[in-house]
C-alpha cells in the first residue's frame, strides 16, 4: 500500500485503491509507521482469526509492504513440537527412571547376598563350607570375596578346633582308660 494508505496490490482485487482499513480497522497508517520503524508485528483479529502483521517501507517508492500470517497457522507448528517434546522428556525421563531402578537392584542383589550369609553366621546356623559367587569385580565384588576369606579362615579354625577336641577326647578316654586299669 502507498503511505497513503491506500492499498495497491492486494489478493483480493476488490480491496486495491481502497485504503487499508477497509480491510482491516486495526491498520491504519500510524500504526503501520511505529510498527514499521520498531520492527515490531502488529498483532489484530481478523474475521475472528487473530493475526499478526509485519511491515517494511520502500521508501523511493513511498510504499509499504506488508506480510499477514495466521497466527493458529503458525502456532500451529509449534505447539505440535513443544507437545512431541514434552512427551519425549516424558519417556526419556521414564525409560531413566526404569533402568536406575534395575541398575540399583542388580548392584544391591549381591549386596543382600553378602548381608543374608553374615547374618547366618552371626545366628550360628551357617554352613561354614558355602561360597559366595562374586559376579563382579567392583566393591561389592570385593566383599564378597572378602566374605569368601573370612568363611574360609572361620572354617579352618573349627575344622582345627574340632581336630583338637577330638584329640583331647581321645586323650582323656586313654588316660581313664589306663586310670581304670590301674
């Protein structure tokens, strides 16, 4: 349109030569030239749509040009991408969420293997000749074959305390033995 406001080219030749706020109110020449010399869109309903303006001057022409965009059109778009990234967060965020709890479990599964046999060796009702398989090498790996050392050396010492007793029980029966026959 001209800095008249008269509209030139328009896509409804029915508007050309008429000034523009025939076609739109909102638009009038002043508020075209703030928007112009801002920069700024100028955002008005049209018909019930709301819309948003960008113009730019010409200005060995004294002309202005004007873009219309839909803004349903537009937005259109991106509320579509902030919905998709919503609910990628939202999967990222579970599939997170499911493999942390796995990843606890396994790490803590042998932690409650270790934990289960001190607690039967601290009742007394351990079998002294099981092991503890370690199905890692990091701490509680480690502990396991710590656990492994220990019930070894626990082993050996009873095994050595048995032999003793056994001994000293054979020993005492002999000595009753030679006490009686004398």
């Amino acid at each position: 349109f001209s800095d008249s406001g008269t509209l030139i080219a328009h896509r409804d030749p029915a508007l050309n030569s008429r000034p523009v706020t025939q076609y739109n109110p909102a638009l009038n020449l002043s508020v075209v030239r703030q928007a112009t010399q801002n920069s700024e869109l100028v955002q008005t309903t049209l018909n019930g749509s709301n819309k948003a303006y960008f113009f730019t001057e010409l200005p060995l022409a004294q002309w202005f040009i004007g873009i219309e965009l839909d803004m349903e059109t537009e937005l259109a778009e991106h509320h579509s991408a902030v919905t998709t990234l919503i609910l990628t967060s939202l999967a990222v965020t579970l599939v997170v969420l499911v493999l942390s709890v796995w990843l606890v479990n396994v790490l803590f599964r042998d932690l409650n293997r270790v934990a289960t046999a001190m607690a039967e060796i601290a009742s007394g009702d351990a079998d002294l000749t099981q092991r503890l398989t370690p199905h890692s090498n990091d701490e509680v790996g480690q502990l396991a074959h710590n656990f492994n050392t220990f019930v070894t050396n626990m082993h050996t010492m009873v095994s050595h305390l048995k032999d003793v007793g056994e001994s000293l029980s054979v020993q005492a029966n002999n000595a009753a033995d030679q006490a009686g026959i004398r």
